[in-house]
C-alpha cells in the first residue's frame, strides 16, 4: 500500500463497500428493533442528546476491609 497507489485506492474502496454494507445491516436491524442495533446508534450518533455512557470511578479500595468494619461495628452494638 505504500507504493502502489492504484492498490491503496482500490483497498480503500473496498473498506467503503464493506462500511455501506455494515451500515446498511444496522439500519435494517434498527428498522427490525433490534435493541443492540439501536443502543448502538443512540451511543454512536445519539450522544449530543445525552445518549452517553458514563463511568463511575468513585471505587472502594478493599470492598472486603469495609464489610468487615461493618461487621465490627454491628458486634460492637
């Protein structure tokens, strides 16, 4: 690909056939309500509607420290 154009060219217009065509299925799952197919393009080309996923990053150090101190203090009751 980096020395022949005409071979460039001729696979980047085969990667825009196979991107129709993935396009093309995933309209007509969205039309088949298909929910993947529809969470997938609220996610994609939804997010200016807040179609957006978040992650939260507020994380326990040791989940099985704090049970225990939960446990500690309910003997201490």
């Amino acid at each position: 690909m980096k020395t022949d154009p005409y071979f460039r060219e001729r696979i980047e217009e085969l990667d825009e056939e196979v991107l129709d065509m993935a396009e093309s299925m995933l309209k007509k799952n969205i039309h088949e309500q298909k929910e993947a197919s529809i969470f997938f393009f609220l996610k994609t080309k939804g997010k200016k509607r807040g179609y957006i996923e978040t992650i939260d990053n507020q994380l326990t150090i040791n989940p099985f420290e704090e049970l225990m101190k939960a446990a500690s203090q309910v003997e201490d009751e």
